[in-house]
C-alpha cells in the first residue's frame, strides 16, 4: 500500500504525513517504513529516448529522490537502491491484427519469432503440474542473473488464487516452450478481461539460438488477442 493515489504534487508529503502517523504504531528500533506504490510513475510521459529511439529509462535514483521529496518537509523518502520486481511496465496494444503488430516490431524481433517457430520451438500451456518444471527454469534464471528467489510454494499459491478469486474472468497461466521435450523457458501470464500481464518469465542458458523466449511471448499475445471479450 497505499491504495489511494494523491495527485503527483502532493505525494511526496501524503508519504511522509502517513509515516508520521504510523509512528507511534512500529516497533521502538524500527528505522525505516517501506511503501511499494501502485502509482502512475512521475516518468510515464517523459519522452526522452536515444537516436535510435530506444527509450533511455529513469533517471539516476539521486534525481527520483529530489521529485519524490518535492512537498516534504524533511526530506527523509528514499529510493531502494534495488529492486525486487522491475520498475517499468511496458503496454502494448494488441487491439490490431496479428500482422499490425508483427509489423509494428524491429525486424530483428519479427525474424527472432519466426526463427523459432521454424527451429520447432512448441509453446504449451500447463497447469500445477507444470510447476515443477518452471521452478528450475527460474531457479537458473535467478541465480544467473542474481535475483531474488521465492520459494516454489509461492508460484503454487499463485494458482491457487485463480480458484479463490471472486471474478471468474481472471485465469493465471503457466507457459512453458519446448524444443524436443526439452524445457526452454517458460512464463506466468495473467489474463483479465481487458488485459493480460506478463508477471514472471525465466529461461535456460542451453539452446538460446532458438530463441524460446521469442515463441513464448508471440505465443502469449495470441492467446490474449483470441480469449473471447466479457
């Protein structure tokens, strides 16, 4: 939390007016409150991207701090220096035909797609029984690229979720590509009635000329563009 969202002028001292309160609240040697905010990023609309229009990211944490602080009295919000889950989400609109979008993408990216399909990379969606399989194509990931690990019973509540969950447009999808029944890479997908989240992906290091992730991604768009509308 929080879940309410104060306009972006005035977040910076909602943050440190509802740290004030909870003062009394935490523990004697508590130094620091950490908030994870489902906020509209300060950055969303800054359109700062390099000659070949990549976009260049956020600022260095120094410069997110001073607008975070902006309203403060004290000046006392940090940024992490890391964090758990990426910071940035990337919309794509899959309102278009399968072509359009295709065609919307760099060349290298289309031809990535296609490598894989050709090489007979096979993307198959799975259920629990699948888990076992994704939680060593993650374990892999996170240990190649040093991050943080959750244990399996995490991604095994996340499909109990889908069975507990009040709205039945939401389905939790584990995906999982193939090469010769040989496991590649694989990804949670999140679908909703109006859209679907990439939520956790990992891969192996073997075989990545075939491009795994390509075809599994490809493959999660078209499951998207063709679940029927509620």
């Amino acid at each position: 939390g929080p879940e309410t969202e104060p306009s972006e002028s005035n977040q910076g001292a909602f943050l440190e007016e509802l740290s004030e309160m909870l003062k009394s609240y935490l523990p004697k040697h508590c130094i620091a409150l950490r908030y994870d905010l489902n906020w509209e990023s300060h950055w969303c609309r800054e359109e700062d991207f390099d000659v070949k229009g990549n976009w260049i990211g956020l600022p260095q944490k120094e410069f997110q701090e001073i607008k975070l602080n902006y309203g403060t009295c004290n000046r006392n919000l940090r940024k992490a220096n890391s964090n758990i889950l990426p910071a940035n989400t990337i919309v794509l609109d899959l309102t278009q035909d399968e072509s359009a979008i295709l065609n919307r993408m760099k060349p290298k990216t289309r031809y990535n797609i296609r490598l894989a399909l050709r090489k007979g990379v096979n993307v198959v969606s799975v259920g629990m029984e699948g888990l076992e399989t994704w939680y060593e194509l993650y374990t892999e990931t996170a240990l190649r690229n040093g991050l943080h690990l959750n244990d399996i019973s995490y991604f095994r509540n996340m499909f109990a979720s889908k069975t507990e969950c009040p709205d039945n447009g939401v389905n939790v999808k584990l995906m999982i590509a193939y090469y010769d029944k040989i496991p590649l890479a694989a990804m949670f997908l999140v679908l909703s009635a109006h859209r679907a989240t990439y939520l956790y992906g990992a891969s192996t290091s073997k075989m990545r000329n075939l491009m795994p992730t390509y075809a599994l991604q490809w493959k999660a768009i078209q499951i998207d563009k063709r679940k029927p509308l509620p």
